[in-house]
DNA sequence: TGCTAGTGATTGCAAAACGCAAGTACAGAG
DNA sequence: CTCTGTACTTGCGTTTTGCAATCACTAGCA
C-alpha cells in the first residue's frame, strides 16, 4: 500500500493505518479476544503468515495503535497491548461486526459474544474495557 | 489479498469485501459525495490509478455493494450506484469518520460534512439516504 | 553439561497485486 | 471527418504477499 502521508479525509487517514486485511484481524485479537503474545496472534483460524504479523505488529506500534512490552532476559515474555488510541476503535469494529453480521450466512452465531453484541453492545464495549484498565486513561 | 473464502467471522467476512485500501475510498465517494461515474471517481484526491479502479468497481459489484447501470448505446452514461448492502455501510464509515477525526490532525474541518457528523450524525445519514432513494427499499 | 522444545522473529524466493503510462473502442460536437 | 471525452484494457517494472526454512535465545529436563 502506497503511504499517502497527509491527508485531509479521516477516513483516507484510518485507511493508511489499518486499512490492509491483516491489521483489523491483529485488532480484533487484542481487543475482543485478549490476546497479547506473538504464539496467540499466529495461533488464530485466519493463518497469519509470521514476516506479515510481524510487520504489521510493527507498523501499528509505529502509529501509536499498540505498545510493545518487552520482559528482561525473556522474548516469551513479550507482549503487545492496546492504546487509548486502538481502544477508540471499539465502535468502528462493533459497526463492521453488525455488519458482517447482517450479510454473512456463515457466522457462527453460537460464539457468546455474538449475542451480547446484538443484545447489549454498550454493555460489552464496557466489559471489554475492563481489560485494558492498565492502559486506558 | 487472499481470498479467505468462507470464515465464521463478521469481522474478516467484512474486510474480505473491502478490507483494501481502495475500496473503502471509492464506497466514501459514493456514500458520502454521491459520485456514479467513473470519471469522478478518478477524479479524487488520492489518484486511484484507473485499472485499479476498474478492478475495484467489477469486485464491489461483485460482492453485490454496486450496481452497473450501463446506458444504451453510450459508455459516458455508465454509472455506479450502491444497493442496500452498501448503504448499510454508513454507521461503519461513521465510525471510522469519527475515529479519523479525533487523531488526524489534518483533517479538514472547514468541509461542512465534518461539522455536520459531529452535530448531528443521524440527520446527515438521513440526509445523505434520500440521494438513493431509487435503490434503497 | 548437553538435548529438546518453545518463542519471537528474519530471510529467500516465487507469486500476486499495485502504479504508471500508453493505447483502444466508441459516442457526440463541430 | 477530425477532435475531445469517456470507460476501460494492456504492458511492464516495482512492491507487497505467502510460504517454508532458518536463526537466536530461553527454559526445562536429565
């Protein structure tokens, strides 16, 4: 993707960020799923290709989007987590998930959170922050 | 982009449609400044090359988000207009407004959609719903 | 001490997608 | 019957993916 390095249009900015198929899959993880070490971005159903999580965890430490947590001695220890600016992403994901909801016959709606997003999405968006109560101002 | 034909998530079920970095852009043209033509969509200001945009529009077609309406015996009248499932795509493009708003520095507050997100979002989705009335149900 | 497994990457290479410039086919204007 | 405009398509070089193999390091175990 060409970086089109300023741009006036906010959504021509989020597009530059993450607006490649791989970087919404990384957010979804940490986000909705909790996710934090390389092994359990690598170990989701889409089959992330290793050179591309890793260029993609880095593009999105660059933007500010993730913070990289490096342990001492120890690169098992490594983790990535959300910033305010990912968190902020809730709704754009919510949106696109009631959308992807809406068209796709394949959905697996047996997945707890599926429900609770079409029954109380505020109250979801809420129980997920609690996650990042580290990181969120 | 691979084709990940057939996934359980609303998320990556989305992205697979219009997870490129172009395709949002061209729906942003359609849904928002109401362009139909292939020369207004080459007319914006990121500069989408025209096979690019060729491949776009066949694959957004495709996926069931435009439809061509092709004029008779005269290529000009060729036009793009959205179908529901495409207009089901505001409160998604919404959200990535809202979010591009808050952390691009450079947006463009004097076009007067921006003021009119922030004010009043559900009147502008009215707003903007009426120029498809002859698609929408 | 050595061996094995796990983890977070990097590298090499073929395949696909992109970016740009040029060209094509057709319609209407003059 | 040229000239312009429009909707593409084609060629070609560059960039980005996808996949497998490999590397450097740590921990665990004997």
């Amino acid at each position: 993707m060409k970086k089109r390095a300023s741009t006036v249009c906010p959504i021509v900015y989020a597009l530059d960020i993450w607006g490649d198929p791989w970087s919404l899959v990384i957010l979804r993880d940490v986000l909705i799923h909790n996710k934090r070490h390389y092994r359990e971005f690598l170990a989701s159903r889409e089959r992330i290709s290793t050179n591309i999580l890793s260029a993609r965890l880095q593009s999105l430490v660059e933007a500010g989007l993730l913070i990289k947590i490096e342990g001492e001695s120890n690169r098992a220890q490594t983790m990535y987590r959300p910033t305010q600016k990912a968190l902020d992403l809730f709704p754009v994901i919510f949106a696109i998930m009631h959308w992807g909801l809406k068209y796709n016959p394949n959905t697996d709606m047996s997945i707890p959170i599926m429900q609770e997003l079409k029954a109380d999405e505020k109250g979801l968006e809420q129980r997920l922050l609690r996650n990042f109560d580290d990181v969120a101002t």
